[in-house]
C-alpha cells in the first residue's frame, strides 16, 4: 500500500495585477466619494423639506455632519487590523454593504432625527480607504507609485464631483425626488461590493499581524504616534480637512443665498461643489507630479496658502460662477494636500509599519470631520454664514506659516533602480 504522501502544496495564485487593482478600488472609492457628497450637498434642501425651521437649519447641517465620523473613528484602528490579520477584501466589501444600508436610510427618512441615525451609521462604512492604499502600496512597482497613489486619491475628489453634479441632473433635468438619488447611490454601492468580490484578488500585507486584535489595534496607534515624522504628516492632513470640513455643510447655503431656493437649485449646488470637486480630482495627480520634482512641502505650503486665501473671498462673491471659481481653486489646494500626504506616508514609512500606518490614514480626516462642522455649527450660530469661511481661512494659512517655519525631516522619495 503506497503511503499517504499527506497534503499537496497549494498551487500559487497569480499575482494580483496592480493596474487591475488600482482600477477596481478607484471606482469603489469614486462611488463611495459620490453617495457622501450627495448627503453634503443636499441635507440643507432634505432639512428645509422636513420643515426644519430657518433658525435651526444651519446649526442642523453643520451638526448632522459631524455625525458621520462620531462612530467611526474610533474602529478606524480596528478594521486595519483585521484587513491585516484576516482579509482586505472583506474589509472593503463590508464598507460598500454597509454604504448601501445607509443611502437607503437617508432615502427613507421623514424626520431629521431618521435622518440623523442614517448619517451617524456612516460611521461604520469607514475604514476602506486606508486599507485600499495599503493593498495598492503592496502590488505596485515603486518607481510608479507616486503617480499611482496620486491616480487612486483623485477618485474621491472625482466622486465629490460626479455626486451633486448627477443629483443636479436628475433632479432639475428628470425631476426625481430627493429620496430616489440616495436610493440610486443605495444601488450603485451594492454594485461596487460585486465588483471588490468578483474583480480582485486579495492582497495579503508583506508582514501579517499577530496577536490579540486589540492589542496589534493600541500598538498600531501608538506606532503612528511615536514616529515624529508620521505625527507631522498626521497633523497636517488633520489641519487642512479640519478647514475643510468646517466649510463644507455650508457652500449649499451660500449656493442657495445667490440663486434662490426655487427650481435650479441642485443645478447651481452641482455646479459649486462639482465642478471645485472635479477639477481638485484632475490637479491631484498633477499635484504628485509637483511634489516629485520640487519638493512635497513646498507644495504642501503652496496649496494650504491657496486654500486659505480663497476661503476669505466665497462668502462675499455676488454670483454663482463667480463661488464656483473660488470653490475650484479650494479643491485644488484639498486634493493637493492630500495627495502629498498619501505619496509621503507610502514611500517614508517601514515596511514592517506601513500597512498598518496607511490604515491609519484618514483617522485625522475623521477627527476633522467630528471637530470641524461642530465647530462651525458654533461659530455658523454666532456670526452668521460668514464665519465658518473666515475661521477655516485663518486654519489653512496658519498650517502653510508652521510648515514654512519648521525644517524639513521628511526624507525625500526614492526611485526605483531597477
């Protein structure tokens, strides 16, 4: 009797293509960018339709806004480490079911509170970006990992753009409800759960995480905060999305200021927020391209001086084309930023931290998200719609003066000699 060999070794997968990855988590993330900055653009419209008073709208947006980051945040560290540990795919399949749960909440909802609990459950979708950065980190050739990075953050800017810009459409031009554009982005996120399952492969980090899941979770955490240079880049993401966020709720409000609040108004919203969004998602390669040849802080100091100065001007502009102009240049200098942050932490972290660094990426966006529309519901109630845009002018400008003033110790990127 011929002995039992025992098990055969396991036939090797093909690699997992990185054109092919970039490509699939690109139009998750654009989807993703779309249905987000659909409730952005037309919870003020949702609030004035549920009879929410004037006096109270305001605060309202900015407050509903800051919901969608209460829950998140704090799992942020622990779905990075169990896309680590366990799987990627599953991580981001889990954040494009759940976008489809929330979308259909908002469609559904009657009453602010409803939709107060549709957008504080947004918090569970997050988690997705920095584990899809972490997975094309892992697949794609060095000496094109700038451009690439810079390629995938322009699909978030790209999805705030296409966002208002279809709801506009749909609304104004085909005369759908409010309710049938989040049902639609419902079903578009069904859609990119499919495509994650069905269209890649999963990207296994190139150290996995052993351990307690908590424990890899505070240790991932503090591994971010014992690195200067990580901490810095943190900070800086976190300054620029703070401004960023405490002005956002309240471009619909500045929007409907000049063209009224009859029909045409989610035209005029699209234009504002889509077309800044749009261009920001065309810069933001371009941004990468910069950064290679003249220095990332440079750019860094450039587009946060840019944003600063822009945000001064939008409150006061007497036409729509005219805060679409100034909106343009804002999500320029944003989508700049960030594609210096993504290209920094992806060539100057470790490998033995990386993963678990890029997971932890958009944690100071989700701080911002939480601080920054409470903060202007605050100033919004005092000042008037003037004042978020003053205050966040003052944040940008004040983030590119500290960086200017500091040394650079970040390392400049390396090219590939192969």
């Amino acid at each position: 009797m011929t002995p039992d060999p025992g098990p055969l070794p396991a036939r090797p997968r093909p690699e997992q293509d990185w054109r092919v990855l970039v490509a699939v988590f690109w139009v998750t993330s654009m989807v993703e960018g779309a249905g987000v900055s659909q409730i952005f653009a037309l919870v003020p419209s949702y609030l004035r339709e549920m009879g929410v008073s004037e006096a109270d709208r305001l605060t309202f947006v900015g407050l509903f806004s800051s919901l969608i980051f209460v829950v998140g945040m704090p799992l942020v560290p622990l779905w990075g480490v169990w896309a680590d540990k366990y799987s990627r795919k599953a991580v981001i399949v889990r954040s494009a079911l759940v976008e489809a749960v929330v979308f259909a909440g908002v469609a559904l909802s009657t009453e602010p509170w409803q939709l107060a609990v549709s957008m504080l459950l947004i918090g569970f979708q997050l988690g997705n970006t920095g584990v899809m950065l972490a997975g094309i980190r892992d697949v794609t050739p060095i000496r094109r990992l700038g451009t690439t990075i810079a390629i995938f953050g322009a699909s978030g800017p790209i999805g705030f753009a296409v966002g208002p810009a279809l709801a506009g459409l749909l609304i104004d031009g085909l005369g759908w409800s409010l309710s049938a554009v989040f049902w639609l982005s419902a079903g578009l996120s069904v859609g990119t759960a499919l495509l994650v399952t069905f269209g890649s492969r999963e990207v296994r980090p190139e150290v996995v995480p052993t351990g307690r899941v908590v424990d890899l979770a505070f240790g991932a955490v503090r591994g971010v905060l014992a690195d200067p240079v990580v901490v810095r880049i943190f900070v800086i993401f976190g300054v620029s999305f703070l401004a960023t966020q405490m002005t956002r709720p309240y471009i619909p409000v500045l929007v409907e200021g000049l063209a009224g609040t009859g029909p045409g108004l989610a035209s005029a919203i699209a234009l504002v927020m889509g077309t800044a969004a749009l261009v920001g998602g065309v810069i933001s390669p371009l941004g990468g391209v910069l950064g290679d040849r003249i220095g990332f802080r440079i750019v860094l100091i450039g587009a946060l001086a840019a944003g600063g100065t822009v945000l001064v001007g939008m409150p006061f502009v007497s036409s729509v084309p005219a805060l679409a102009g100034l909106a343009v240049v804002s999500g320029a200098a944003t989508a700049t930023v960030s594609a210096m942050v993504f290209g920094l932490l992806a060539i100057d972290v470790p490998p033995e931290r990386r993963s678990a660094t890029l997971n932890l990426v958009y944690l100071p966006l989700y701080a911002a998200g939480i601080v920054g529309p409470a903060v202007g519901a605050v100033v919004v109630s005092a000042t008037g719609v003037a004042g978020p845009f003053l205050v966040a002018a003052a944040i940008f400008i004040a983030g590119a003066v500290v960086i200017a003033a500091r040394p650079s110790r970040v390392r400049a990127p390396v090219a590939d000699q192969g």
